[in-house]
C-alpha cells in the first residue's frame, strides 16, 4: 500500500510542472519545479525496492525534494504574486516523504488517510494558495458622486502607510496605489477608506481605470522582479470584489494598458513591422477577439489608447495611413480616419493617439513622409462614431486628456509661451509660473502650483472668465524622491474625481481632497 500512496503522490508532483505559476513562475515547466518533481518522483520509485540502499535512498530523495519544494513556495508567497504549482509540489513531496520513512509495508489503515491527505492537499493548494498572498476589505455598492467641479475649500486629508505611488479617479473616489504593494480606495466626498486590494511583496506596477470608471486594473510585479510577466487584477472600482485575474506580459506604468470599458487590448507581433490586436474580455477573463490588417496592409505599434468603447488600431496599406475603431465586443470596424497615400516609403509611419478621461474623443497625430497631403494629420474626433470635432495645430495641439475642456499649448525651447482653452480663451501663464499638475473640468482650467516659498495651491481659472481663485495645499516639504507618479505625470497630480477634487504628490505626502460643492 506504501508504493501505491507514493505512486500517486508522485502523480501529483508530474502534475504540479504543468499547473500554473503565477507572475512569479510564468515558464511551463519551471526548472525548480521540474527539479523537485524529479526528486520526488525518484523517491517514490524508490519505495518499490526491497533492497536496504533502496530503503536509504527513498528518504534522503523526499527529504531533499521536501526541503526544495517548501522553499519555493515560501518564495513563491513571499513574491506576492503565487500560483498553484508549488504548493501542489509541496504537498506531493511530504506525502512522498512520509511513506518513504514508514516502516515496510505501510498497512491500509495508514494508507487510506495518506491518500485523503493527498488528495484534500492538492485540491486545497489549487483552489486556495494563490489567494493566500491577497490582504483585502471590500465594500458594500454605491452610487457614485458625479465627477467634481466646484469645490469647498475646507478639504479631508488621508495619510497613506507606504508611500504613495499613484492616484486614480476610480468608483466612487479615488484609488490609491502605495509601495507595499496595496491599493486602496477613498470615498470622494469624505475620504474615508472605501475598501483596499494589496499584495505584500508584490510591487504595483500600474493602476489604470476603465473610461467608464467602474473597474479598475491593477497590475503587480512579483516582488523579485519576476521573468517578464505580471499579474493583472481587475477590480470592482465600487466594491473592491476582485472580477478576474490574469498573468499578462511585464508593464511599466501605462505602458500596453489602454482599456475600454469592458475589454482591454493586446498586440502580438506578427513580423515586418506588424501587429495584431487581441482582446481580453475584463469581466469574464477570456480572449474575445483578435483583429490584423487586411492583405497587402500592416498594423503598426501604436497602443496605448482607447475610446470608451472602441479600440484603436492604427493601419498602413499601400494606398492610405489609418486608424480604425474597432468595436469592443466584437472587434469589427465601426469607423475609420483615413488619409491618401501618394508614394509609399519605408521610413516608419508614426501614431500619437490620446483618449480623453472617459473615452468619448479621441486625438490623432499621424506622420508618414508618403502622405499626399498635410491635411487632416492632427484631428479630433468622436471615439464612438469616428466624428469628426476640430483639427489640432500640431505646434500647439490639444490636450483632451486633462479633461473636458481641452487646453492647447504652445511651446519654445521646452517653455510654455501662450496656452488657450476651448472657445479661444487664453490661459493666465503668469498666474501659475510653477505648475506641478494641470486639469479641466466643465467651467474651469486648473493647475497645482508651487510657490518660491515651498507651499502648494490650485488655482482655478474660469471659462467664462469669472475671476480666478486659489486653495491651498498644506504639504511638508518632499521626502525621500521616489520618482514620478506611475500614470506618468510627473510627481504631482490633480483629479478631479467622484466627489472631490484630489491633490496628490509621489512620495509620503497625503492625498488631499476638496469635497464636490452642495448644489
């Protein structure tokens, strides 16, 4: 009976190389795990043989194989980011090891329980493991606040428990992402903890939320560093309940992440020069649709950006310089903005897309040396029908992705020298020489901005030309530097968020909100 337990751990141990690894073990098979696995496989083999160097040898193997499979999924849970193929090794290496040590023959009433130990190992190592590394609270369903506009000027301070590594509008608030490998979420109009989502180990590589603002996806690097992947959860951006997870490719930031509202795309290289774009359903976790350019034409590299509910895919073909709008549910074309090629030419087609907050326009920065015009290269238009709004002035072209109102800016020798809003309204430069962070909401252009004397304030300045007004941000001076905010932005951003107004700074800074003004 001994031989049979050890056979079907060893069946376990085989299994184990091909169960899933997390970020931290992407490779099928891992070569310390296919190592352990050998050893207990070895071991077990070696509780058939009668002979006293068998006998030696069968412990001494599950005792190593033992020793290195508790140690990788030690590891594997330090990392933040586990799967299941360690603890499914472990478990088969100890059986192993306790039907090696057993007295010849091992009876069946010793037996049996081993297998039920096995067998209830293994379904517990697949099933609950991989959340072991999960800390989180969740919280109940609401209705989120409408984004903040007008603002009160007595603001909630929160302060963080690591370092603040980015800020998000998400749910009914904000999400904030710290260095311990958490995220937590704030209710807009108070400031209070809604729900936290961490991973201690794992580092937060990105937190980016759908355009609708409903879900969010945090993706977390294995605390070592990993071999080039990640692992992605989608949360609830009002509860906090996790939708799905997934192992994705390595990400720095926004880097690859341009969700719709209920897909988020990925390119594959296909050769020459060209991409396909496959879709990953957000809320059931599975592939949804692949798209690749038609015969004779190529797909570039052009993500991230997408519309509320379209993806963005950008096309050469002999006779024209693209960008389509690929339904998000079914990967065919709704619109596309095309411009006529003349010659075509091997110098590389660029594409600058931007999404505004939200994801109902889109900006277009096309070059390609081919083009039989200039025309219609920098444009805005609607995500959702391909609409066209307004063409950009590509010395001075409009920011949509600071909000509603978009802000254009021109630029000499790196210095802002005249910025105008929608309507033609110019910016007050002078009013906010040291800008740390910029946004826009229905009737006003704000920016934080920083003061000779170390202090901070957002200023506002109305659209229909209202008189401006200040509120200041009560910050110590920075800290150890940490670099700049993952979303890119630099180290300081400006929300404005279901409920409030956020101020935030990379580093140990608190989140500082303004609540949303009382109608």
């Amino acid at each position: 009976m001994g031989a049979v337990v050890a056979a079907l751990a060893a069946g376990c141990a085989v299994l184990a190389v091909f169960l899933p690894g997390g970020a931290v073990r992407p490779d099928r098979p891992d070569l310390e795990v296919a190592l352990a696995a050998a050893a207990s496989v070895l071991a077990a083999l070696l509780t058939f043989g009668k002979s006293t160097g068998a006998k030696v040898s069968a412990p001494v193997c599950a005792l190593g194989a033992t020793g290195w499979a508790i140690y990788c999924l030690s590891t594997d849970l330090g990392s933040g980011t586990p799967g299941s193929s360690t603890a499914v090794l472990a478990v088969a290496a100890v059986v192993t090891l306790v039907v090696a040590g057993l007295p010849r023959p091992v009876r069946w009433w010793f037996a049996v329980p081993l297998v039920a130990v096995l067998a209830a190992g293994t379904v517990t190592a697949v099933t609950t493991v991989p959340g072991l590394a999960v800390r989180s609270a969740t919280a109940t369903a609401v209705t989120a606040p409408p984004l903040a506009d007008r603002v009160m000027a007595a603001p909630w301070s929160w302060t963080p428990t690591s370092p603040v590594l980015d800020v998000v509008a998400a749910g009914a608030g904000v999400a904030v992402a710290g260095t311990g490998g958490e995220v937590t979420a704030l209710d807009g109009p108070t400031g209070t903890v809604r729900w936290t989502y961490a991973r201690p180990g794992a580092h937060v590589r990105a937190l980016v939320p759908t355009p609708d603002g409903l879900l969010l996806l945090a993706v977390f690097a294995p605390g070592d560093g990993g071999k080039g992947r990640n692992h992605l959860t989608v949360l609830d951006a009002i509860t906090g309940v996790p939708v799905q997870e997934t192992v994705i490719d390595d990400v720095h930031g926004l880097d690859l992440l341009a969700p719709t509202s209920t897909v988020l795309p990925s390119l594959t290289y296909l050769g020459n020069n060209d991409f396909r774009v496959d879709a990953l359903d957000l809320r059931a976790g599975s592939p949804l649709w692949s798209w690749k350019a038609p015969e004779g034409c190529v797909s570039p590299f052009a993500l991230p950006a997408s519309g509320r509910d379209v993806v963005l895919a950008p096309l050469l073909c002999q006779d024209r310089l693209s960008v389509l709008g690929l339904d998000e549910r079914t990967g065919e074309p709704r619109w596309e903005h095309r411009l006529p090629v003349s010659r075509p030419s091997d110098e590389k087609a660029d594409y600058y897309l931007n999404s505004s907050p939200g994801g109902g326009k889109v900006s277009l920065s096309l070059r390609y040396s081919g083009l039989a015009s200039g025309q219609n290269t920098d444009v805005v238009l609607d995500a959702a029908t391909g609409t066209f709004l307004s063409t950009m002035d590509p010395k001075a072209p409009s920011r949509i992705t600071l909000g509603p109102v978009t802000v254009s800016e021109r630029d000499e020798n790196g210095k802002t020298t005249a910025a105008t809003l929608d309507g033609g309204v110019a910016v007050d430069l002078a009013a906010c020489p040291d800008r740390r962070a910029q946004a826009t909401t229905p009737t006003a252009y704000l920016r934080l901005c920083g003061s000779p004397g170390g202090g901070m304030a957002v200023h506002r300045q109305e659209i229909d030309g209202s008189p401006a007004s200040t509120l200041p941000v009560s910050w110590p001076p920075p800290g150890d530097l940490i670099g700049g905010l993952l979303s890119g932005s630099g180290r300081h951003a400006l929300i404005p968020a279901p409920g409030a107004l956020v101020a935030a700074r990379a580093g140990d800074a608190a989140v500082v909100g303004f609540p949303a003004a009382r109608p």
